[in-house]
C-alpha cells in the first residue's frame, strides 16, 4: 500500500510501517492542493495590516508586539533557535523519526499554512535517513513539545545535528554532502513547525508498540507458572467472565484458555482437593485484563492525536486563523499516565507469581532446587523483581497531575505529557526484565512436573527458554542466564498469540 499524507489515517501499523519503511508513503495531489491554499491564506494574511497570531505578531507574551513583514522571516528562524534549549540525553532515533512522520502528516492537512517546500525538505529527512537529533528533557507539553520539535527542525537552517551510524555529526555537514541548501522559514512556519505534540505522541506510539507484545506475554508467562503451580484452570472459564464482561479481562481469559489446551500437566491433577489459588494466579484476567483496558483507551487516543492538527494558530480562510490550545497535550498526558500505572501493575503480580514459584507450594521444592541448603537456587532473582516493581512504582506519579507556569503566565497551565511519555517508555523497560525472570522460573519449574506435558504452546516457549538457558541443578552465576532470558524478551521470541 502508499499511505497519502494529509489524506489517509494513520494508525499503529501503519505509522511503524512507514517508520520501518514496509509501506509507501507520498504527498498525493489532494495533500498539495491543502499545502498551497493554505500557505496562499498566510502570505495574504502576513501581507495585511490587521494583526495575527504567529503571522505578523510576536509569541507567547509577545503575542500584542506586530511585526514588520520585511521582519517575518527573521521572526520565524529565531523562534527555532531561542526554543531549542532541550536537555539531556537524546532521544532514540526511532522516536525522532514518528516525531517526523507525524508532523508530516499533520502538515499535510492543509491548516496549517506552512510552504510545500518546507514539507518537501523534511520528506527528503526522512527517504534519506537523516534524522535529527533531539534531547529528551525540556518540554512541558504546552505549548505543545517546543524544546523537541525546535530541535528536530533546526537542521532545516544549517543548525542542529544528525544521527549517522548511531554517532551525532553537525547538520550542516551532511546537507551539504546530500547537496541540500539551508532554508529560510517564511512567515507562520517557525509556529507551525514547533507548535505540537509529536514528541509526546511519538513516545506513545513507541510505547503502544512495546505494550501491545508484553501485554500478550504476560498472559503467555502467567500461563506458564500456572503450568509450574499445576494452578486450577477454573478461574478463567467464559461462564463466569460472561457475568462481568470487560473487554480486557474476557479476552484475556479466552486467552489463558487457550494456552491451556490439551495440557497433560493440567489435567493431571483435576481431581485434586486445592480449592483456590492465591489471586496473582487467579486473577490474571482482572489484573491483566485491565492493564489491556488502558492499553485500548491509549491507542484510541493516540490515533485520534496521530490524524490531528495540534499548531497554532489553525488557518481556516484566508482572512481568519484561528488561535486556540490545540497544542496543549492533556488528552494524551493523562491516559499515558493511567497506562503507567497499568504497565506497572503487570509487573507487580508477575513478581508475586515469582515469590510463590519460591515458596515450596504443591509438589514444588523451596527455591525451586532439589539441594536446598548448600544452594540457594532460584532465591536471589527475586531482589531483582522487587527492585523492579518499586522502581516502577516510584515512575507510578502522575505528571500531568502539576503544572508550572511558563512565558511570563501566557502559558500557565501546561500538561507535562512528555514526561508522561517518556516514564511509560521507562516502566516498559523494567516489565520486560521482570517478565523475563518469570519465565525462568516458571520454566524451571514446570521441570518438577515432568514427565507430564504442557500444552503445545507452552511446550514451544519452554524450548525457546532450554535454548538459551539450562535448568538449574547446582548454584552457578545466574546474571548471564537473566540477560539471556531479557534478550529473549525484547526480541519477541516468544510465541504469545
């Protein structure tokens, strides 16, 4: 497929596939026709006597100062280079790359009166892989991400930096070695460029990327030490979940159904006289079913905020823009918030779950060894998750729950979203290494049910697992066996589905 910026939706596949390159994307003649009727209504309104927000008039508390038009482009090329005052360590450079693609998108869309040459020069950004680099601290979502998008944009002015074989080069060296002449920004297109929320929305999309997989591997992992607990399969039947049918948890419990399918191991012990398993087993799809809830509400929103316009002001005649706060990142700083907390919750019950495989529980020796005493077995990786889950804790504190004031009062509510983003992208990090100390033990443990099989899915993990790490008989050093099983992990090795 081509994607038409400006025209066609985007959502999470399709804006990684552009990212990844997988799929065609183009200015279409429709996007151009938006590009230039647009761009036509800010000249008309640059060249005119009557103030403008961002067209004739300087920003934030400058708003009330006009300028000359013989001092419009110079206006623009300083609102850059006095924005881009980020801070600290770049971002990736893959997120730097949504921040281009989406802006592109929202470019297109023909509110915005920015020239076709301008979005021209940042397709070209992105056809040749020359991606900018962007600091990951200075934004406070409104403004929309000034600090981020100045940066990404500087090189259009010779200014800034590139990524070039994963080492930071200066932009005027490869423009000049691509044969690209720097730009003059015309009026509006400073605003336009660094007005938005495209640092916010490219942390969520990475961050929906990274969930949408662990998601499904928590439930394949809880599956698994299930197998080990030999836990009952009666808690996820679809009559009872028919009776509170939240979407997340009945998915999730059709689910764990299915990795339970033809198991010997669970079989082998249907009749057994255990009434109930403690709730990190029994409740997985509550749990993981609500962490799968916020998942759903952040990708609505992010694809809403993905076919958006978020500058400011929106060109909608050509004797009106409109100035409004359609840059401020609320509606996304909020539900990245709620999703950290869900994020975070799959580790806090995956860690519990380690602690019982631990305890000794139904036919399972105590640190999961057979030479308990002189070893310590399977004890100590456990600091580990409990470090993890309280790191991730600590990341749990809403950003956008504060404001500071910024721009002398103008801006005096803001949403703090990129910090939201980039603690969510931070709490995924640590679920994939206590995800990935889970499966050891859980694989470890489904050792003492043999010569008993597990179903076919999880027989399949369990091999993916012995591949790369053995079963544990004696003490040995374990944090080659972890950094293996946290490889496994963020290379989605597993089968989940």
């Amino acid at each position: 497929m081509t994607f038409k910026y400006g025209v066609d939706r985007l959502n999470l596949d399709i804006v990684n596939g552009i990212a990844d390159g997988s799929i065609e994307a183009e200015l279409c003649q429709e996007a151009l026709d938006k590009i230039n009727t647009s761009r036509q209504r800010v000249e008309k309104m640059a060249a005119s006597d009557k103030a403008v927000y961002g067209i004739n008039t300087g920003f934030g508390p400058l708003c009330d100062t006009q300028i000359s038009p013989e001092d419009t482009n110079l206006l623009q090329k300083n609102l850059l280079i006095t924005h881009a005052v980020g801070v600290g360590e770049p971002i990736a450079k893959a997120i730097s790359k949504l921040m281009l693609i989406t802006k592109v998108h929202a470019l297109s869309q023909g509110f915005s009166g920015i020239r076709l040459e301008t979005v021209e020069r940042m397709l070209a950004f992105i056809e040749l892989d020359l991606i900018p680099v962007v600091p990951e601290q200075g934004s406070v979502g409104a403004s929309g991400d000034l600090a981020p998008l100045s940066h990404l944009f500087l090189p259009l002015l010779g200014e800034g930096e590139f990524w070039q074989d994963g080492k930071i080069v200066p932009a005027a060296k490869l423009l000049s070695e691509h044969g690209l002449e720097i730009m003059e920004l015309h009026a509006k297109e400073g605003l336009a460029l660094i007005n938005g929320t495209q640092f916010i929305l490219s942390h969520g999309i990475t961050a929906l990327t990274k969930m949408r997989y662990l998601l499904n591997l928590a439930d394949m992992t809880g599956a698994m030490s299930i197998e080990g607990m030999q836990g009952s399969e009666q808690p996820f039947r679809d009559e009872l979940h028919q009776t509170r049918a939240f979407k997340g948890n009945l998915e999730v419990a059709t689910r764990m159904r299915s990795f339970f399918k033809d198991s010997q191991n669970m079989a082998d012990h249907e009749e057994c006289d255990r009434v109930q398993d403690p709730y990190s087993l029994r409740c997985i799809p509550q749990v993981h079913g609500a962490s799968r809830n916020a998942y759903y509400h952040l990708e609505e929103l992010a694809e809403i905020e993905m076919n958006s316009v978020t500058d400011n002001p929106i060109v909608i005649s050509s004797e009106e823009a409109i100035s409004g706060g359609s840059f401020h990142g609320q509606p996304l700083a909020m539900v990245l918030d709620y999703t950290s907390i869900a994020a975070a919750e799959l580790g806090n019950i995956s860690d519990r779950r380690c602690y019982l495989l631990l305890e000794g529980l139904h036919g399972l020796p105590r640190l999961l060894t057979s030479a308990g005493g002189l070893n310590s077995g399977m004890m100590i990786p456990q600091y580990a998750t409990a470090a993890l889950v309280t790191e991730n804790k600590s990341l749990c504190f809403p950003p956008s729950a504060d404001s500071v004031p910024t721009s002398m009062g103008q801006e005096d509510h803001v949403s703090m979203g990129s910090i939201s983003g980039r603690k969510l992208n931070q709490i995924l990090g640590n679920l994939e290494k206590i995800l990935a100390i889970e499966l050891m033990y859980a694989a470890q443990a489904i050792e003492f049910r043999r010569p008993n099989k597990c179903s076919d899915i999880i027989e399949e993990n369990f091999q993916v697992i012995r591949a790369k790490v053995a079963k544990l008989e004696e003490d040995r050093l374990l944090k080659p066996d972890i950094d293996a099983m946290i490889a496994l992990v963020k290379s989605q090795a597993f089968t989940v589905k």
